[in-house]
C-alpha cells in the first residue's frame, strides 16, 4: 500500500468518527463485515477465518468525548486465503473484552499487519 492510498483515506482530524471511516472504508473496497464471535474471528457469510493469516491494511483508533477510556478500533482487514477484504469495528484498551484483546492481539502480531 503506497502512502498516496493512505492519505487518500484519512481525512482530517476534525471529520474523524467511526460512521467516517467505515465509509471511506467501504469505498476503497472493504465490503466485507468481520466480527468477533466468542474467541473467533468471523467473516459474515464465510465463517471462522485464521487471525493469525488476516491483514491489517488500516486501522483508526477512537476515544470517547467524555470518557478517554471508552476507546474503539475500526480495522480495514484483508484475508488472503478467501481473498476478502472487510471491516472490523471493536472496543479497545480498558473497553474490550478478554475475546476482544485476544483477536486484536493476534492480528497485531502478524508479520504481514501494517497498517496506517
């Protein structure tokens, strides 16, 4: 991913919120819905996939007006193995849960995640 694709979709600060980047998503192709499910990362219509294989393409991290601690992630996921690319939306920090942080974790390890 070239740093003109990433400029492209980040917009400037005043005109981030989550509804914002799930557009700009959708737009650059992240049709997909991913969620987490128990301890499982779901690809809606696919099923289970491996997060240990997924890509993080993009990312944007969120925190609260009034509650720095109430944070949220929206992810651009890409999966090479079914070849989607989707979105996943999650807490984050303090707000996630035990399933939550475990698959945000998992994602981040993957040597292939690079995210702007």
């Amino acid at each position: 991913m070239t740093d003109d694709f990433a400029e492209e979709l980040d917009p400037p600060q005043q005109q981030r919120h989550e509804s914002s980047q799930l557009d700009t998503l959708r737009d650059a192709g992240f049709d997909g819905d991913f969620e987490i499910r128990g301890d499982e990362l779901v690809l809606s219509g696919h099923g289970p996939v491996d997060p240990r294989q997924v890509h993080v393409d993009l990312q944007y991290r969120f925190e609260g007006a009034s509650d720095p601690d109430d944070e949220s992630v929206v992810l651009g996921l890409h999966d090479p193995v079914s070849g989607a690319r989707g979105v996943l939306i999650s807490a984050y920090g303090p707000a996630a849960s035990g399933a939550e942080a475990d698959v945000l974790a998992v994602l981040a390890a993957n040597p292939s995640c690079n995210p702007t």
